[in-house]
C-alpha cells in the first residue's frame, strides 16, 4: 500500500525536462531518503486505496506522511506541501466510515504544521479525473465542506503554492465552479 510509484504519472511537454520521476515507498525511510535525495521541494499527494484493510488509511496517510516529514526534515527541504482532503475536521464526516481516512489525514496535517518546515495543505473537495473549463475556488481551512475539483486542478495548485511565498504555512481548501469569476492562482493564495 505505500508503494505508490511516481513513475505512474506521464510527464509532457516543456515539463518533462525538468522533472525526474524516482521510485519511493513511504513506508520506507531508506527508499525516502534516496527518492527525495537533493530535492528542494516536496509535494506529497498520496493516499490509502480503497481497501478492506483498516490499518491502510493510518499507515500510509499519517505513518507515511510522518516518514516524509522526517526525512523532508532530515534532507532540508525548503518546502513540503500536502495534498489531503475537504472536510478532514469533521470528524462524523461518513468518509471516516472507512478506516478513519479523514482523521488519518487530519492527524498526519497537525504532524507536518507541528514540523517546523515550510508548508503548505491543499485540501480539496471531491477528485474528479475530468478537466473542465471551471474556476478554482480557494478558501481558508473550514470553509468549504462541499464540492469537487479535477485532479489536474489540484495540482496546478500544489504546484503553484512552490512558488508563491504568499502560500507557505497555510491551508487552503480547493473546490472547482462553473459560477465563479476566474482568478490567478497567486491571487487566491493571497486573499485566502
């Protein structure tokens, strides 16, 4: 469960000359360590797969994210930002029906503010694997409790909070709207 390969993703265009896709297992601090070896930043957007094993959410989104953390720490990265979820401070929110996953994510989002490193928390709404032409709508933490975004979306943001200084130590919750006026990303980071 925490072998979530990077080398699953497709990397394209101008992008694909400045990225280097490397195998990690947050479960395991020695693949960490040689995966995130001469990193600046970290963007960390894993998740337990649906499954009937109760401990999956626990391991992978609080342990592994607390082995990240540790080695993030270790290896100086200047930032670490985390893609976790809407509504993670609810704790009667029936996706907690499975295994606890929001209270995992919540436990593993106290882990990394408490870290002493850069962050930032994106926490989106419900992930859609469809693009479309809406906006981003971005708010503080405990705002939005409902809503959806694409993927592609989610990590335009995770992306975008690398580089605006207006991002770091924040959470910003993330759903995407067809009624809502489009604005920059470095505009919602400094109004949220």
């Amino acid at each position: 469960w925490g072998k979530e390969c990077l080398t699953e993703m497709e990397i394209t265009g101008e992008a694909a000359a400045l990225v280097e896709l490397v195998t990690g297992d947050v479960l395991d601090r020695k693949s960490l360590e040689g995966a995130i070896a001469d990193c600046t930043a970290l963007i960390c957007a894993t998740g337990a797969r649906p499954s009937l094993n109760p401990t999956g959410p626990f391991m992978v989104d609080y342990v592994g994210t607390q082995n990240l953390v540790n080695v993030a720490k270790e290896q100086k990265i200047e930032q670490f930002v985390l893609v976790s979820s809407l509504c993670v401070s609810r704790f009667f929110h029936p996706l907690n029906l499975f295994w606890l996953v929001l209270f995992w994510k919540a436990q593993a989002e106290a882990y990394i503010k408490a870290s002493g490193l850069t962050y930032t928390i994106v926490r989106p709404g419900g992930l859609k694997n469809e693009d479309n032409a809406d906006a981003i709508v971005m708010e503080k933490a405990d705002t939005l409790f409902e809503g959806s975004i694409p993927r592609t979306k989610v990590a335009q943001v995770a992306v975008e909070a690398l580089f605006q200084s207006s991002a770091h130590n924040k959470i910003v919750e993330v759903v995407a709207r067809s009624d809502a006026e489009k604005q920059s990303l470095d505009q919602l980071f400094v109004r949220v």
